[in-house]
C-alpha cells in the first residue's frame, strides 16, 4: 500500500519578491507534489513516503514509477 506524506503552503505568507510558482517548483525539486489550491491561497501538496524495510532498488523502481495506489 503506498502511504502519502502531505504539507500545505500558505502562498499568502511568500514575501513579495519571490513568486509563487518558484515556490512550487522548489518543493517540486523535492519530491513534492501539488495537490491543489483553495481560495485562499493555501497550496496543498503530497510525496510518497519511502518504505524504508524495501531495498534500496526496489525503491528507485517505485519513485520512477508513474502509477498511483490511492
């Protein structure tokens, strides 16, 4: 089963000189993905959480993978 790890960003709180979008795309550099966005401006984001009993190639193959088991 694949468990999800999840952070939310309050995009309100980002000083004036930095955009939004880089902030997404740096949390995307780690390994983070963008969920969604409310009204408000929050940023919702999950990673998939690494098994850590798994082998260290089983879990290169499962971090390349693009399918989901939600």
């Amino acid at each position: 089963m694949t468990r999800w790890e999840y952070r939310k960003i309050d995009l309100n709180d980002v000083p004036r000189r930095v955009d939004d979008i880089d902030v997404l795309i740096d949390a995307g550099k780690d390994g983070w993905e963008l969920v969604g966005v409310t009204t408000n401006n929050i940023a919702y984001l999950k990673r998939r959480l690494e098994d850590p009993a798994a082998p260290p190639t089983a879990r290169r193959r499962a971090a390349s993978s693009r399918t989901s088991e939600a």
